[in-house]
C-alpha cells in the first residue's frame, strides 16, 4: 500500500479513455480542436479571459511562467522549501537565464506578506545585488498547509508594493480549491495571481499539466518559450483531452476531494503525531524509526522525511481500505 | 486526406494499450519497472551496451544531446535546413547555453565529409571564432533522404580528424533503418555517432522519444539536463511502455516500412516532377499553385514548401485507399 | 611599420594624462564626478538626452547592448561578416541568453532595407521559427565602408516596419562621423538607433568605450547587465577620464581624420587593386602572395584576408613617413 | 579622510607608469611581450606551472573561474556573506549557465571542513536536487579574517572527499599572504586550490586583476570565455604591466603590508569594540549611530555595515596621518 506520492498515482481512467477517442489524425501542436478549446474552458473556470497551455511537466509549467515573469538578471523570491528551490535540479536558473532564487523561511512552507515584505528590505537597492522582481508561492504548500484567499491577497498586495511579478505553484491547486471552499478566480487571479501552473498529474492526470496566464499578454512569449524548451508536442491534442476531461463535471475537484478526506482520515487517527495541520493532501507524522520499520512491516510505503518524521500522501484513489488499515495501523503505534 | 505531416497522425493502437496497461500505481519518474528496462532494451537493439531515457519531444531528445556533446562555447555543424536550426525556436541555444549552429550547404539536406572539412577549415583556430565541437545530422534527412552506414562513417571519420562529438537526429530513424536494410548498430555507433535522438512520435509512438546514449559515460549529465529541462515527467512507466511497445516484435519498423511504401507509391506518380530522390516517407513534388489547389479541391492536404513546390508526408497508417487517391491525383495533374 | 589594426596602436597621450590626473581617491564604481558626467558630456554631443555607459571592450558595449534589445528567444539580423558574428567568440548568444544571429549578406559588410525585408519575409510567423527582435549594423562597416545618415535612416525605417529593435556598432564611429560629414545625432537616433557601441580604443583610446542609449529607459537594465557581466570596474574614473579627454575639443575626430587620410593616401596608391571603396580607416588590396610577402620584406605589417588579399588599417598616429612609404610600396609593385 | 573601501583608492605611481610605459603598438589582445610573460611570472611567483590570465574585474576573474568549474546543472558552495553570493548581481548563475550558489553560513565568513561536509551531506543524491561541484572560499574573508595555510588544506581535502572543484576568491590575497606570512603556493594550489582570483585592483592597481590556473588544462576554455565575456581588451599589455609593476620587487607585498599595518592601528584603538578580529585591512567595530556621526563628523568617511556597526577598510596609500587620526578618533568615542 503506496503513501509515497500522489506522483505515482495511476491516472483516471476517464483520461486514458480520453486519450484514446483522441487517438486520430488532426492537426498538429496545439492547432486541434481540443487544444484550442483551453483558454476558453479555463477562462469559464477562473471567471475571466485567460490563456492556457498545456504542458508536460509541473517543472516545465513552473519554469515558463517565472521566465516569463523575472529577467535573467532578477531574483525570484520563495519559500527554502519551495519546490522549484529543492525539486527541480535548478530548474528555475535554467528556464529564466540565471535568475536566483531568493528563500525566505516560514513554517509549513507558508510566505506571509511580512516575510516578503523582510526579504525585500534586505536587499541593497544598488546594482551590486540581485533585485527580486518575482515572487512564487505554492498552494498547497509542500507541507500539505494551503492559503486561503485572503491570505493569497495579502501577498498579492505585498508584490503590488515591491513591483513583483506573482506566480502560483498549484501542483495542488485543487486539493487547496477543496480544503479552502475558496473559488479557483479568489485564490489566484483576484488575489494579485499573474501565472498559475495548475496541476493535473497528481490528480487523476496522466502526462498533462497547465500553465494559465491571468496576464494574456504574455501568451506569445510563452507560446515560443514552450516550443524553444521542447515542450511543444506534436500531438498535442492527447494533452489537451486529460485536461478537458478533469475539467469534465469537476472530476478534479472530485479526486481532491478523495484525497483530501483519505488524508483527513489519516490525519485524525496520527493525533499528536502531526507535525503540521492536515489541510491537503499530505500527512506528516513524528514516528521513530522502529515505528516507521513497523509501518513498512504491515506493507506501507512512504517517505522518511526528517529525524523521525515521515510522510504520507494520499493520492484520488486511495479511498476505502488501504487508508483505513494505515489509520489503524498509526493509531496502534 | 492529410499527407500535412507525420507528426500529426494517430498513434497505433499498441500504444495506446500499453499506456492502458501500465496505469497502475509504480514508482514515479524513471524508478518503474519499464523504464528501467530501456537500457537492456535498447542494448539489445543495437548490440552494445547504452542507456536510453524516455523524453517528451524530438526537441528535447536532440538538444538534450547537444547540450551534452557541446560546451555554451562551442559550435555544433548542421545543415542549413537541419531540423535543430529552422525548426527548433533556437532550442539548441537555449539546452546548449548559447552555443552556436554553424550551417553547411549540401542538396537534399544532406552533409558529406568534404562539406565538414570544409566547414572546420574555415574557421580561424583562434579564441574570436567561435570553433566546432559537435556535429549533428539528421537521419531521413528533412528532404526524405537517407544517410547510408557507409555515408554516416564517413561522416563518423570526418569528426574523428576534427575532434567533434557525433549527434545524429534520428526522428525518422525507422525510415533509415528499413529503406537502408542497415542494422541500427551500422547507422549509429558503429559509424561513430555518440549520441542518437530515436524517433517514435512520427512513426505510431504518442508522445515518447528515446534518447539513446552510445557513450554511457553522458548518461549521469544527461539525467540531470533531462530533469532541469523539466523532461522528467512523473509517470514515466507510461513514456516507457509506448516505446516498448514499438520495439515489440519490431512493430517500429513494420511501421516506417507502410510509410516508406506509401511515399514510393506517390513518388512513382510523381515522376519527373519530384524534387529529390524519395528514399523515406517524405515526397516533395513540383506543382504550380494552380495544381495545388486542384489537390486540395480534391480532399488532399499537404505543405507548400516553396514556390511551385510541395511536400507530402506518409504515416505508418496511411496505407491503401488515400495513398492510391493520392497516387492517382498526381499523375493526372 | 604596422598597419596590422588599429586595435594595436597606442592611446593617445591625452588620455594617459587624464587617466594618471584621475589617480585619486573618489567614490568606486561609476559614482564619481567624471563618470557622473558622461550623460551630459554624451547628451551635448548627440543633441539629445541620452544614458551612457563606459564598459571596458567594444565586445562587452556590443552584447550588452543587443541584450538589452533582444529576448534570448529572438534573432538579431546582421551582416554574415559582422564583428559579432565573426570576432566575438559568441558572445551574443551569451550576453542574450542563447539569441541568435540572422546572417545576411551584402557588399562590404553593408546591409539595406531591402535586405533587411527580405531577411525578416524568410522567417514563417510561427513559433518554430526563431522570430526576428533586433537589427544590428556597423559603421563604419568591417570593410571600411560608411553608412550615410540616409542610408542609416532607410534602415531605421525598416526596424520599424518589422517591430525590430536598432543596434549600432559604432567601433569606428569616429571614422563614418568624419568620412560622411553627418553629425553623430543624424548617423545614429535621428535615423532610428536605440542603442550605439561607440568606440573610443580604436581611436586614441586605452581600454575605454562607450554604450550610449538613445531610449533612456533602458539604463537601469544595462547598469544590471553591466554589473552582471563583470563589467563595472571599481575605478571607473579613469575609464570615464579617458572618454573625456578624447570629446574634449574634439580631438576624437582630430584623430579619426588623421586615421582616415592616412587610408585615403594608401588607397591612392593602390588604384585599381582596390577590394572596397576606402570610406574609413581600412584598406583592402588585392596582392598576390609575392606581392604580399615583398611589401613585408619592407618591414610592413599587415592581415592576409583572403587569397589575393591583404587588409591595411590606418592608426590616429600613423601620419606621415609610414604611411607616405607604404604607398609607394604598393605603387611601386 | 575616506575609510569606505580599498576600491576607490589611487592606483600606486608604479603602475600608473607602467602603463604609459607600455603604451606603443604592438600585437593585440595577449599577443604582446607582457602579456606572455604572466605565464612565467606567476610560475615563478607560485613555484609551479601555472596559467595567468588578466581580466578587467575581479567579478570577471571570480565568474571565469567558476564558470570552468563548475557545469551549469551545479552547484557551487560558499559562505552566504561570500562576494560572489552578495555583491556581484548574480554573475555567477550568468557566466556558469545558471549554476547555484549553495550558501554556508559561518563566523566571519569562513568556512570550515565541516561546514562543506555538512552541505553536502543535506543534498540528496538524485536528480532532483542540484548536486554540488565546486567549493569557493574568499581569503583574507569579507570580514577581514585570513584563513591559515593549514585550514586551506583542511578545505582541500574536503573538496577531494566530494570530488568539488575548489576556487579561491583572492580579492585581498595579499592581505591574506602578508597576515599569515604563507607562500603563496602554499596557501592556494598545494592546499588543494584549482583557480585563483589574484586581486590587484585593491592593492594598488589600476583596472587589472589576474586569473589564475592551477589546473593549466583549463586554460584554453578560460581563454574562449574570456574572450565571450568580453574581458579580452585590445591593448592587452597595459593590463599585464600593471600586474607585473606590482610583483616587481614585491610591490603588491609591500602595499598589503602598509594596508593591514594601518588597519592593526584601527583595531588596537578600538579594542573591545572590534566586531571580528582584525586579520587583514577590514575594521568591524560597534559603533552607536550617534557615534558613527560624530566620526563623520571629524572628516571619516566609512561604511554602515549592519545596525551598530560600521566598517573601515584601509588601503595600500593610507599609512601615517589619517590613520592615526582615526585611530584617537575612535579610542575617543
């Protein structure tokens, strides 16, 4: 039984079966129907005239958008435990010509406008140092807390104050669209959001993620950024399909839905073992490594995350039994 | 009746099965069973131990490569109408760190050794020009050409006297491999490639690309490029099982060997009119614009690729009825 | 006698007195009086507010500039023999993050409109295709040829029916100031420039050029870039002292005059074996090999350009018995 | 009386006549008799082969060197007070293709073994995190401290241990060399150092600093970035008569000497004040913000480090008076 990631989770079927009646010769890129059927489907979802592309991984959809959004020469301010910081080999220096990362430190992986606000006054307004033009949060965060609307507002006005491009890491937007009730346009774009990377592969999607622009005008600089890093996919419209088909009677926020209360589930049988609140996906727990070993004993897999701390995540179909057995068998430690 | 590209066609049905069939929970990124059997696959195939990674796009296998095989300083030789230089949105530029296409003439996009030795000769040995460190050719070429094993080592001889690594963009390898009756060890290594970019998207593959690495000593930067270029996807075992899936029972070449011979059905119709010797699945016809429109009137769809020129391309599941309609409407022009 | 390049020749005393006048403690960087004052020193000459930048190499004024004028996604059209295409060891790519040169061709490394429509009608309007942002130009030419206002102007036209941005390496503006009479506003913004490399070490300098910008809001980027690239030498007094000694009545134009009737008088002598028309301070000649090797048994020092082909270049200080002696050196074979 | 950095001071009268000594024509660029005999120069100076290059800023030296060492999927670990982290606008991740700077924190801006083994050992080895390449320390530190021969090594051989390339910012090497009394051999390439940054710009020079290779292999790439950067001046022999007017008799020894003579002046009149120990020519010394007034107002001219402290940096020049003066002045306080 596999809490190891949501990663690995298999993809729903009502997106192979996509991918399969999308099977035929047509149009290739995102010149096909389904492709271009995006900007109007997410534009209905967030309320408001977006562009959207999809694009194959969430490090791609991350990337693209901060080079869109910091030069080279900029930094791009997050939280130390962000993922673009830990999870993706610099992935952020490579896509946007050697912008640096400024970390700030927050816990659960939470920025506030305070710490923006701290991390910005640092820095020496000269040209001696780097100038942060970009600020990146994730929602859910990569400790499983998510911001509420409110709270994405408030650091959409701190970028505001300091002149900072603002994107959204959402991996885990729709875990965070369930735990908060907040509306996908509340979280993001009403809240100061300029670029969203909205995640589907952890959720029910096979190979398809999307980056959504809140600032059209820089779909063009995006469209020619995607193809220049070999994102641009010939057949195209097998992307566009898993993603139109979760957006299909909100099968999205369904599987977050599962995933979430799977983790719930978890979370109420770990008690005072929780190193953080359960907002999302993930389950941290303080567990000694006996504990852990006993854990793997009754066939659990998951991932040591510290000095006697592991972590659980539950992925959209994971509900039932083997989450079940894994409260049972953490409520009995 | 779409003779556009091949890029734009189905992918075969197999494909689409072993997607279906390795949607189950495994290890995410390259971790699964699958995955890791690429090596020993592809070993196999081309007798000699590599290493093989799933990757996205075409763009990403090739500049993947040459972001291995030549320093951001360095010059990679292409031919002016290679892929990698008129295709790529500068791709090579960015994977590479700016390194440079240095481009060299020859019909049919093809390069010879003189073409190379040219080339090295011509730039001053000096630190104000930039100096070759690569060379890349395309197998088909761009103009439905192919490379004989014997052409390729001459080739392979040429960057040896220069000290150039070997690249060979193999997204129509197949097409190579059966109009040639070269073994894909003769096309590649044994004729001094290092590193090969194998196609499957084009030839009944959905969205999997090999990049084959015949000096294994590259695959540990290469893992690392692949991810930081955000190619790592999380679901790998579904990258891995297309491909798999093709070299099944030498599906790959069972499909490049439909194309090949629906192009050599059009190019018998097209006689004198074909502008290059039609050696693969591509089939570039003289045609005045009058001519091309009563093609198009007639269902057929294709690419006008320069004045009084078009190109048709084959897919491996373009056999029978619209190639001989195809056939049939070119004759009578 | 060397008449190998003007690169190699001396600083003109001027500037050795005012870089060891300006030995004194001040503020480091460029916050200095002297470098204070380039603004406005450069704002008289081009009769117009302008930003300007000492940077250390013409390579550097160049390349921060173009990166200041072109996305690393984008292309720069210039001349196939262009300094930054040929002598600057890729430094484009570099400073622009992997954007790409667009080479055309044209007599004495001179570019028109023409050719300049025809370069940017070539590229398909898609995101394939590395998209055309920049032009860049220079005058005087790598051949010794000028460009009139006119023909700067008809070129400043074509940028902006094509949205491209207008560089100008002007590493002997000095000599095309003098040669066409123009005045530096009409050779440069008047005729649409944004941004000129304007050389002073050819001309009488030690290690000192300029970057002059005409669209002033790029200066705070290029102070960054500047920085960024190792540029913003500590002591920059005595880069700025050196630029200010050589405005300082005119006595940059003093020297490229002298450099240019050294050049007319060579060229004189040479007659019909004239390559170019001799507009600046370069001379090609055709000579044979044995030609070429008596006039070096003379003691001459010269570039072998080609087959047949000797370059000469003039220096401020070459007046007189050098120059008087290499004329009738080549008059006399 | 200006305190505010060694940056801004005069260059030494040697150089300054060094310069117009050589100012003649002769070959460009590092053709020239001077600048060949930095080779020699510096073997002789480090008892072993080396390679020397000048370049025009010691960003330029610092960034050549990394970017050698270190490919641009890696890291380079250093202090978070390091020059290179702090103060030069992200031209690290600019000349190394986005490599990352690692930072380690550690009093007075030194690094110890342990610290490296630490930083090491929090990276997970896999794709997903970048993986350390190279190790880069700063002696004499930015706050004044040397490190030791001894602790050189000790920092050497945990760059052998994690198979790190191993740079050393030697901005104020000859602080470091003066305060330790060490060869300078021993303390860089027999303690483990690949490349120096050989500083002169602060001891004493004009716009010179030298570049050091260790590992002479690296040479020919160092010359092509050189070049690409834009760091490869015309007149290249009035940057290598600088650096060689400063070894001659040991100038750059005697300048040190002087510079940290008077900083043992500052330190010994404030005493408990000192924030760090007084190693080179730096000065950190608490100081309320009334006091740093009443300094100003007696004619000293520093720099506000952090709240309640200020920091003196003296320079090669700077010996008698004004130090004295300085020195009453703050015993006073």
């Amino acid at each position: 039984m596999r809490f190891f990631s949501d990663n690995a989770a298999a993809a729903h079927p009502a997106v192979i079966e996509a991918i399969a009646r999308s099977n035929h010769l047509d149009t290739a890129y995102d010149g096909d129907a389904l492709s271009q059927s995006l900007d109007r489907a997410f534009s209905e979802l967030f309320e408001t005239d977006v562009r959207a592309f999809w694009v194959l991984t969430g490090t791609a959809a991350n990337c693209l958008a901060l080079a869109a959004l910091c030069p080279g020469y900029g930094g791009i301010i997050c939280h130390k435990d962000a993922h673009i910081e830990v999870d993706e080999a610099g992935a952020p220096g490579f896509f946007a010509d050697g912008a640096k990362l400024m970390l700030v430190d927050g816990p659960g992986a939470k920025l506030s406008a305070e710490s923006v606000d701290a991390a910005v006054g640092e820095v020496r307004k000269d040209v001696h140092q780097v100038q942060p033009k970009a600020l990146s949060i994730t929602n859910a965060t990569e400790y499983g807390l998510v911001y509420s609307a409110a709270e994405v507002a408030s650091l959409g006005e701190a970028t505001k104050r300091h002149s900072l491009n603002f994107h959204m890491d959402g991996a885990r937007l729709a875990n965070a669209v369930v735990s908060t009730g907040a509306s996908p346009a509340d979280l993001t774009w009403r809240a100061g959001v300029d670029a969203l990377s909205f995640g589907f592969v952890k959720n029910g999607g096979l190979n398809a993620e999307a980056l959504i622009l809140f600032r059209t005008e820089l779909a063009d600089e995006i469209a020619v950024r995607r193809k220049r890093a070999g994102h641009l996919a010939s057949k195209g419209r097998m992307f566009a399909a898993q993603i139109l088909a979760l957006l299909e009677n909100d099968l999205w926020l369904d599987n977050a839905r599962s995933a979430n209360a799977a983790a719930q589930t978890i979370a109420n049988a770990a008690g005072e073992r929780l190193i953080y609140s359960v907002e999302a996906n993930e389950i941290f727990v303080r567990a000694t490594a006996a504990e852990a070993e006993s854990l793997r004993a009754e066939g659990f897999d998951f991932y040591d995350w510290g000095p006697d701390e592991i972590r659980f995540v539950t992925s959209w179909d994971q509900g039932g039994e083997p989450v079940d057995q894994l409260a049972a068998a953490i409520a009995a430690l």
